[in-house]
C-alpha cells in the first residue's frame, strides 16, 4: 500500500473544502474525507497484518520515499511498524469523532475544518515518517493550527492560551531541531550525513555524543508530551479550546511527543536513555502525582481533564523511562488509550457545555435525567480514565506497572507504588465528578428541557467507545501488533551497554 | 554583463520617457515600466555567459547571475506592488530611474573582482536610496529618513574606505584573488582592515551594533522603498558578504568566525527584543527583518558550501515572504494610511484573502512549515551547526520561539482580536494581485520543491 496516500487524501479534503462554501457543503466534505482516511487506515491495518502473516519481518512495512534534497541527505521516507499502525488508527478515530462533534459550527466553518484537517495531516506524517527532517517537519506543521483554533474559536482566556501554547510547543520543537543536528552530523553515510533514522540507527552514535543530546531531543518531544515542569500549557490551551481542538490536542498532539521521546530519543540514543532513566522516572512520577492532586482542586469540567491528561501522559514518560519490554508496550497502549479516552471525555464535556453553557462542576447536576447518553459517555470515558478493567484505561496502566514491576531494583518499586497511588487519586476527582454532575438532584430546573445527544455525537462517541472497549477486552490485539515494532526498540536497548 | 547593459538601457529609456515633450499617462508608463521589468527578469534566464572583464576587475558566473535575478525579481515585485501608490505620484519614470540605478550599482558590486569596484558599485547602489527614501515629497518622515540614511551610509562608507586602503596597503595590490593569496591572521594589520571592512557590511546589512539607523530609515520612508531597502539592499549586500567571506578573506577564518558569531548572536537577539513592542508594522518589520540576517550570518558562519547556498536560498526565500508582507501593508497604507500594528485588528473580518496572504508570509518570516521559511532557517542552521558549534544554533533555535511571538502577535490581531473600525475592504488593483501571487505561490513552492536549493547548490560546486 502506498502510505503517502495518508497524507494525499488530506491533502485532497483541504482542497476541496477550498472550493465549497456553507457550513453544509463544509461539513459534508470534511466528515467524507475523515470517513475515508477511516477507511483507509482500516485497510492499512488490515494489509499490514497479512504482510506479517505472509512472513514479512522487515522492521518497517509499506516503505516508500523518494529524494527531496540529496545534497543534505534529506529525504522523504514513509514506512509504518505496529506502533505507528496503533497511533495512526487512534488518530483516525480521533479526527472523525472530532468532526461529527463540530457539526453544528456555525463560526468561520470553512476555515474551522480546513485546520482540522491541516492537524490530521501533520498528525499521519509525524507517525509514517522514518526520516528525521520529515519528522520534524510535520511536527511542527501542527504547531500552527492549534493555536488558530484556540485562538479564534476558543472560551475564555482564549488567546493567552494560543500563544502560550503556540511558544512552548515551539520551544520544544526548538530543543528537538539541536538534538536531530547533533545526531545528523553525527552520522556518516559514504561521507555524507544523513537525517534518515536508518542511518542513524545503523550508525552508532558514540555515548559522549548522545549525552549531550538526548535531554535536548527528550525534553524537546517531552514538552509535546506534558513533561513535568514543562506541562503548564496543558490545562491552559485545553481548557480555552473548541472542543474538537481539545480532543485533537490532548487525544493526537500529546501523542506527537510520546512517540518521539520513544522513536527518536529512546531508539536512537539507547545509551543515553538508560543513563539519563532516572531522571525520567522521577519526573515523570512528579508528573503523575502532580496532575492527580491538581485535579483534584479543579471545578470546571475541561481543567479536570486537561490536568488529568497531564497525570496520565506521565504513564506514558514513565513506561518509557523504565525501559523493559512490557513497560514500553504499556507506554504505547497508554497512547492509544489516552488518545481515545481523553477525545471521548472532551467530546462529552463539549456536549454538556453546548446545552447547559456551564462547565462548572457545581452547577451542573442530574444530568443523567435529561440526557442519559451523554451522561454515560461521560460516566465511560471517567471510568476509562480512573483504570476499571474492561476499558482501555486499565489495560495501559496494569501494563506499565507491571513493566516496572519487573526489575527488582528499589528505586523502581518505589516509582510504581507512587504511580499506582495516583489512581486511588483519578478516582477520587473523577467519582466526584461523576456523582456531583451526572447524578443527584437535578440543581437546575433550566436544563430540564435540554435534549440528548444528536447523531452525529451519538456516532462520535460511539466510535470512540468501540476501541476503548476493544482494547480494553481484547487487549491481545494491540499487543500484537505493537510487539515486533517493540522488540526492535528493546533490541537496540538491550545491546546498548553503560559504564 | 549582459544583465547590466539591459539595466543600463531601460533607465536610459525612461530618461528619453521623461524627457519627451508628450506627456504620459502615469498608469501607462507603470504599465511599461512593468512590463520592462518583467523582460529583463526573463533575460536573465538566458544565454548566460562566464567570465572576466576590464582586466578582471569584473567577473560573471552562473551563480552571479542567479543572483542578480533573485535581485531583478525582487525589483519586478516591488514595482507590481508599489502601483497604487505610484498612481498619485507625479514623478514615476524618476523613481524606476533611481531605482535601477541602485540595481546596477548592485550587480556591478556582486560581479567586482577588484576592491574599488566593489566600492564603486556599493556607492552607486546607495547614494540614489536616499533620494528613494525621500520619495514622499510632502512628508517631513520622508525627508528625515533620506537625511539619517545618507549620514549613516557615508559613515559606513567612510569606514570602508578606510578598510579598503588599509587592505592595499598591507597587500598591495586591490583584486581580489591576489589579496586572498596573502591574508594570515598573523598580520595584525590586514586584521584590523578586515574589522573596518566587516563593519562597513555590518552597517549595510543593518547588523548590531550597526542597526541604529534602520528603525528610523524603514519607518519614515515610502513603503516601496522600505521593502526594497529591507530585501534588495539588503540581500545584495549579504550575496556579496558571503563571497568575499569565503574567497577572499578565507585566510582569516580563524578571527572572523569569532566576529560573526557574537555578531549574530547579538544581532538576533537585539532585533528579536527590539521587535517584541513595535506598533508600527514598518518598525516592526525593520526589527524582524534586523533579527532575520542574524540567523543569516549563522549560515555563514558554517564557511561550507552548504553555508552559502543556504544563505542565497535563505535570501531568495526572504525575498518572496518579506515582499509578500510588504505588499499587503502597502496596499492597505495606500488605500487608508494606516500603518498600526493596532490598525490590522478584525482585518480578516474585512479581507479575508489579505490577511491569509499577510500571515502566511509571517509565517514564513517566522519559519513554520510548510512554508518556505522553515527550511530556509532549517538549512541556515543546519550549516551553522556544521562547524560543531551547537551553542550557535541553540542560542538561534531559541530566537526563534521569541520571534514567533512576535509575528504571532500580528496573527492573533488580524484573527482574533476585535475592531470597531476596521480596515475597510481594499480592492487591489491588477499588479499587486499579480505581485502577491507571485510572492504567496514562491513561498509555498521553494521549499516544498527542493528544485531552487538544488539548483543552487549545483552552481556552487
């Protein structure tokens, strides 16, 4: 399958949303466009998983580039594994829920889907891309339409949090862009240097060198990822966002960072990664704990979710600053299960506020009355979040722990035990959440007209709640496919040795 | 030389023009002159000759050329999109006079072999800019910024002067080749012209601490000349710098590296906080574009080819997205007279496709991609970063989250912010459609397509 098609397809729905004009005409196009990226992925997923059942071992599948500038050693280089398979469907499912819920958008709709859509692009190319200026590329491309949409079709201190948001990500990708020319010219192909993570992956790049750039990189994709102390434009852009932006915030861009931390630091500066361990872990648990407590002072809906995406992308952090095979897989479905959960979450905030035009957890109240579906997507996407088996949620979290688990140093017991304590914390902010808003008395006799959910939201939750139930049930699926593209992360790390 | 006769021969037409007892009609010699313009950016596309004249005191090579029609593209835009403003100007066929006048001098400036010619055609190139910028008749701005502009050339001229006669005194000799042949850093003499000559360059290109003049000089002129100061002048002067850099001063590699390293380093930072609180989009794009050869003398700092290829794609780059800026700020200074920072709030809400044209070349002034931008800055540093200084690139990395802000802020004006008065719809005339077309379309393509870089590139080896 040619893979550049995740990227032309977009390409195609921004040109003809171009064209048309009505929020009719607009939000047709785009949702036909996210239906068939949809498609398209599944296909994917479906043609890679006979590749590997027909025998294929190559570390990457369906790969495919062709020379951009050759005296540079830039190329375009496309090619997925499992994992990038994982988070290229998580953001498809993302990116159309994210439509159906922005279909009443009546403000600038054509410029609204126009940079969703621009985000989804630059999401597919960040995850197919095996060459590093690619990467970097498309990780920044993204940077921009977040901070029109919240800027533009935001609440609250809308444009604080854009340019907040806009700099920080920037400033990340400024850290990223000095630890890729410490690795580029680190390398050596035929006298040349070379940006192709092959390349640098074949090359091994001395440990003196990956020290110096490895917290540039990690940090770097860290930020994307809310590392402690870098995290605070989280609860700020989500919280000001449209709820689309939010989902696609907190559900793909967050992810953007994971899986470089993973793809690019970890994998190509193994060394370094296991020096610099534990400092991850101990930011990463700050992270945790941190987000968890923070939640728990938090009233408005969108700042309870925002803060505790900051807790849970720091299971992310710490399955991949543990470095076993079972953490990092964790790792990976964490992403995916976040990514889902956390849009699911947004979606349903977003729908309540469409109806009530509050967030605050104090007004609202027995809205399980009038709007039971709703109510139960929210009530899902909490019990998600707070680690119940049979939601994806649990499945991440329990793999993590029990990743860490595995070595027997103390410092890991104490990191895990402090992890896990946090999830006595999520189900407290989220229990109350849940009891306060959702059940109870109805405290406003206003919202008893309200109506449920439409079609278009009960599709977007719906699809969402499919992989988050599918994961959570038959987690095997996932690990499967993300298995072989672990191993190779786990043989670079295995071999590497430290002093 | 072929480019230069053609420059020579239209501003000798224009003279006939004006001196013709028929009056014309302004639109109709904008129109010619346009036109003219366009044929001698297309022939310089063709039959391109190399090699040496008047005793190789000048010289043209392929890569001479391209350079010198980047500069002719750059001059065809700016007249495309100064017409509205000409429109009501009584003294058209003066101003291209003048104009190309500064074109010659720069070609002769890039194509000298030989010190007094680089003088020569470095004079020729700035002296009329001062009439240029003291185009505005009736404006006291006007007059102001022609009066600092020329005090402040003649200093940095001076200064070069005095770097140049130096030079022939420590070497002897004035061609270029001959001096390159004998510069060590042990001859503290031939250091110390060199030190006179960068900071006369540095005055050009308007680098700290020899920028003071350029907020002022961008502010009070017309915005035509504005534009053509921030990215001809200016380009012109950088194409050279490079050359003479990496050919003729290479002995002194050891000292001028240090020299350009705190001198970039101070020029981006010093236009990036400078930049932060400008309310006059003039001003603001004056700092931005002081910051903007800051991270331009990183590239040169790389001393590879990659460094000056970066460099000339990074000037062909700039010159598309400034242009670009500059394009829209003229049209609406010349259908309103507004200039404020303040003024282009709810701009969108009013003219929709400016203000995509508008942040789109801001954003490639900022470098995020897709725009051209972001690899004109990639590979600036990426050059940079060749000779292994990453504190140099860091220190750039960072400046550019700072001027992201910037740029970010005029963004957020024109989306989000609301206006009781806005800019009212401006309907522009055919040229600086065609001018901003052109501009947006090459901001997109260059980077995109790796076509120019390449190009380049092959002519450097």
């Amino acid at each position: 399958m040619n893979l550049s098609l995740l990227i032309i397809l977009p390409f195609i729905t921004l040109l003809a949303i171009l064209l048309v004009r009505g929020l009719k005409q607009v939000r047709t196009i785009a949702l036909a466009g996210s239906a068939l990226q949809l498609l398209l992925v599944l296909a994917l997923l479906y043609l890679y998983r006979e590749e590997r059942a027909a025998g294929n071992n190559a570390a990457f599948i369906f790969e495919d580039g062709y020379i951009w500038y050759r005296s540079l050693g830039i190329n375009y280089h496309v090619g997925v594994d499992g994992i990038s398979i994982a988070m290229i469907l998580m953001t498809a499912l993302v990116v159309i829920a994210g439509v159906l819920v922005s279909w009443k958008m009546e403000k600038m709709n054509k410029e609204f889907f126009f940079l969703l859509i621009f985000l989804s692009l630059g999401a597919y190319g960040f995850f197919i891309s095996l060459d590093l200026f690619t990467l970097f590329f498309f990780l920044e491309l993204a940077v921009i339409p977040k901070f029109l949409l919240i800027g533009i079709w935001g609440s609250g201190k809308k444009e604080y949090s854009a340019m907040k948001l806009a700099l920080m990500l920037m400033g990340g990708s400024a850290l990223v862009f000095v630890g890729l020319a410490g690795l580029y010219f680190n390398t050596s192909v035929n006298g040349a240097h070379s940006f192709d993570l092959f390349d640098v992956a074949n090359q091994h790049i001395p440990v003196g060198v990956q020290r110096v750039f490895f917290p540039f990189a990690f940090v770097g994709f860290g930020i994307f990822t809310a590392l402690f102390p870098f995290h605070t434009w989280v609860p700020d852009g989500h919280s000001s966002a449209p709820t689309a932006a939010s989902m696609f915030l907190a559900g793909i861009s967050m992810k953007l960072g994971g899986y470089g931390c993973l793809r690019v630091a970890t994998f190509l500066m193994p060394e370094a990664a296991k020096e610099y361990s534990t400092i991850i872990i101990v930011l990463a648990c700050i992270a945790i704990l941190y987000g968890a407590f923070a939640t728990m002072m938090q009233n408005d809906l969108k700042y309870i979710n925002a803060y505790s995406s900051v807790s849970h992308c720091g299971f992310i952090l710490l399955g991949i600053g543990i470095l076993t095979r079972t953490s990092i897989n964790g790792a990976v479905i964490q992403m995916v299960s976040h990514g889902l959960m956390t849009a699911l979450f947004f979606a349903a905030i977003g729908m309540i506020y469409d109806r009530t035009h509050s967030r605050q957890v104090a007004q609202l109240g027995g809205l399980m009355k009038m709007m039971p579906f709703i109510s139960t997507v929210f009530v899902i996407a909490g019990l998600c979040s707070l680690g119940m088996p049979g939601l994806s949620g649990f499945v991440a979290e329990m793999t993590v722990f029990m990743g860490s688990w595995e070595k027997s140093d103390m410092f890991y017991r104490i990191a895990t035990i402090v992890a896990c304590a946090s999830i006595v914390v999520t189900a407290v902010y989220i229990l109350r959440a849940v009891g306060s808003a959702i059940m109870g008395p109805v405290k406003n006799s206003g919202y008893l007209p309200l109506k449920d959910a439409g079609w278009n939201e009960k599709l977007a939750a719906g699809l969402l709640i499919v992989g988050i139930l599918v994961i959570g049930i038959a987690p095997l699926y996932l690990t499967e496919l993300i298995n072989p593209g672990t191993d190779i992360i786990m043989n670079v790390i295995n071999k590497a040795v430290t002093k | 030389m072929k480019q230069e006769l053609l420059v020579t021969a239209i501003i000798f037409l224009l003279l006939f023009i004006k001196l013709s007892t028929k009056e014309w009609k302004v639109e109709t010699s904008l129109t010619v002159i346009n036109i003219l313009l366009f044929l001698n950016l297309v022939s310089g596309f063709f039959y391109i000759r190399t090699g040496t004249l008047f005793g190789d005191m000048f010289r043209t090579s392929e890569l001479l050329a391209f350079e010198k029609n980047i500069l002719n593209l750059g001059t065809f835009i700016i007249s495309l999109q100064s017409y509205s403003w000409l429109k009501q100007h009584k003294h058209v066929p003066e101003f291209f006079m003048l104009m190309l006048c500064t074109l010659l001098g720069m070609f002769f400036m890039l194509s000298s072999n030989n010190l007094l010619m680089f003088y020569l055609g470095l004079e020729l190139s700035s002296i009329p800019l001062a009439a240029m910028a003291n185009f505005d008749l009736e404006k006291r701005h006007s007059s102001e910024a022609a009066m600092k502009y020329i005090m402040s050339s003649a200093f940095s001229s001076g200064l070069l002067l005095f770097g140049i006669s130096m030079l022939y005194g420590a070497t002897g000799t004035l061609n270029f080749d001959e001096i390159a042949g004998q510069l060590t850093t042990q001859n503290s003499l031939q250091v110390f012209s060199f030190i006179l000559l960068l900071a006369g360059f540095g005055f050009k290109i308007s680098a700290v601490p020899f920028h003071l003049w350029t907020a002022d000089v961008y502010e009070g002129s017309p915005v035509a000349v504005t534009s053509y100061l921030s990215v001809i002048s200016k380009g012109s002067v950088l194409f050279v710098l490079v050359s003479v850099l990496y050919n003729v001063f290479r002995g002194l590699d050891a000292s001028w590296y240090k020299m350009l390293f705190l001198i970039s380093v101070l020029t981006m930072v010093i236009g990036n906080l400078f930049a932060l609180r400008q309310q006059n989009m003039k001003r603001f794009l004056a700092f931005s574009s002081i910051a903007q050869v800051g991270f331009i003398l990183i590239g040169i700092t790389g001393e590879s080819i990659e460094g000056s290829a970066s460099v000339i794609f990074f000037i062909m780059v700039y010159v598309f997205s400034n242009l670009a800026a500059f394009g829209v700020i003229s049209l609406v200074s010349a259908a309103t007279g507004r200039e404020g920072v303040d003024d282009y709030k709810g701009f969108y809400k009013t003219n929709p496709l400016l203000s995509w044209i508008l942040a789109i070349a801001l954003f490639s002034l900022a470098g995020v991609p897709p725009t051209a931008g972001f690899f004109g800055k990639f590979f600036l540093l990426l050059a940079g970063a060749g000779k292994g200084n990453y504190w140099l690139i860091t220190i750039a990395a960072l400046n550019m989250v700072v001027s992201l802000y910037y740029y970010l802020r005029v963004v957020k004006a024109i989306f989000m912010d609301d206006n009781e008065s806005p800019v009212e719809k401006i309907h522009a005339p055919l040229s600086p459609k065609i001018a901003m077309l052109v501009c947006t379309a090459g901001i997109i393509l260059t980077g995109l397509m790796s076509g120019a870089y390449n190009y380049i590139h092959s002519l450097l080896k």
